[in-house]
C-alpha cells in the first residue's frame, strides 16, 4: 500500500511576481495542489502544497509545478 505523501513550496519575493507565478500554475489541475498567496508588510508568500499516493506521483505533481514557475520566472527576467 502506497502511503500519502505531501509536499510544500514555499515562495517569497514581491507582489507583482508572485501574482504571475500564481497565474502561471493557476490553469494547472486544481486538484493535484492547493496554493494560495499570502501577503506580509514587505513581501509575499506563495504557498503550494501537493499532497499525492505515493512519491512517484508526488514527484511527478511537484516536477510539472516547478517547471512551470520556473518558465514563468524565467519570462519575468527577461522582461526586466
């Protein structure tokens, strides 16, 4: 029997950047993880958690979500 796994990301920069990689995983599967953007007096934190059967899938979950922050942060540098 595969075991819950349950993994969390955790983001902190500014407002404006954590708005687009919150957009950027947002058309993702809504029930492969949970996110939500939370703000503080100077900055922001972007808090995902995928909680998976198994490492393999939560592996998978977690690989496919960095990806897509990573091609998302990757355009915002380059507009800058």
């Amino acid at each position: 029997m595969m075991g819950k796994v349950t993994t969390s990301i955790l983001w902190t920069g500014s407002k404006e950047r954590g708005e687009a990689l919150l957009a950027a995983i947002s058309p993702d599967d809504p029930d492969d993880f949970t996110v939500e953007l939370l703000d503080s007096s100077d900055c922001v934190e972007l808090r995902i958690e995928v909680t998976k059967d198994g490492l393999g899938r939560s592996r998978a979950s977690v690989d496919d979500i960095l990806a897509c922050l990573s091609a998302a942060e990757s355009g915002l540098d380059s507009l800058h």
